[in-house]
C-alpha cells in the first residue's frame, strides 16, 4: 500500500498533464481557424532542381520561433523532404499532407539554431519565411546531410521574387521586398 498509493497519484497528474496538453492544442487551433488552407500541389511542376531529406520542424508565425501553427497539421514535426522546383518548394512530410510553397509567396530564407522546441547547433535549421493568405509564416526543415544546407538556402534563394542579398556577416540569405 505504501508504493501504491504514490504510484495512483503520479499517474493521475500524469493524465491530467496530458489533458491539458491537448485542451491546449485544440484552443490553438480554435483561436487559428482564420489562417488559410495550404495551396494544392500544382499537376505540373517539372523537375525538381534539388531534393533533400530531413525532418520538418514546425510552422510559426514570421518572427516568433514559439507561436507555432496548429492548423493544418503545420504545428506536427515528421520527417520529410524538400524538393525544389522552378516554381516553388514542395516539403513532403511523413504522416501529413505536403506543403506546396509557390515561389511568389517567398519572403525569403535563413538559417537559425532552433524554433517552436527543436534546437541544434550551428544554426542549423534552415527557415523559409513565405506568405500563407495574408499570414507571414517561418518554416523551419533541417537537412539530414549538413553538407547540402547550402545547396538548399542557394537554391530557394534564387526563387525569391525581388531578391536582395543579404548583409555580409547576417545568416539570412536572402529577403524579398
């Protein structure tokens, strides 16, 4: 009795944490029902000019590595690959649908150590920041050979409308106007 007793009590405020955790996650959605759904993938996209594997980190608002977007399965870290085409990134995730981002919605591309939980060493995330409807949002992928980290910033820099390059010591590649 003595050993079972704390072991009620340790697995009650385990569900109750658990609870909480997803009474959290469904008010996030509710207050985000306003963001609009991703864009179809296009039929036609060609050839893919770079394809890396990785892990898709998380959507978040543009600036704030915390606010992370719940709805449409954005908010969920999966393993992935990023292609590149001549009209855009597509990012296949695991266990969720594909993100289509059209190259005209590109704001631009960095590197950062960390967003929404998942940090690393040596900025390496890589953040593409992209208009999703009237919402700027940070993507964060990282790459699972860091050697091709920038094959990926070169490359999606490139389609990036009004491109601008960046500041010499900045670990931001490219910002559209």
């Amino acid at each position: 009795m003595d050993k079972i007793l704390p072991g009620i009590v340790m697995l009650l405020v385990a569900l109750a944490v658990i609870a909480m955790l997803g009474v959290g996650w469904r008010n996030r959605v509710k207050r985000q029902a306003d963001v609009q759904a991703l864009e179809p993938l296009p039929e036609h996209l060609g050839d893919a000019t770079l394809s890396v594997t990785g892990q898709y980190v998380a959507t978040t608002s543009a600036g704030d590595w915390l606010d992370r977007i719940a709805v449409h399965s954005l908010g969920i870290r999966t393993l992935g690959e990023l292609h590149v085409y001549p009209g855009g990134i597509v990012i296949d995730r695991a266990g969720a649908p594909a993100i289509y981002i059209s190259s005209t919605k590109l704001t631009g591309v960095r590197t950062e150590s960390g967003m929404a939980g998942k940090f690393v060493a040596n900025n390496g995330l890589t953040v593409i920041s992209w208009w999703l409807g009237d919402k700027e949002v940070d993507t964060g992928f990282r790459v699972r050979v860091v050697q091709q980290r920038e094959q990926v910033l070169e490359a999606i820099a490139a389609l990036i409308p009004n491109n601008i390059l960046p500041a010499e010591n900045s670990d931001e590649v490219s910002r559209g106007n």
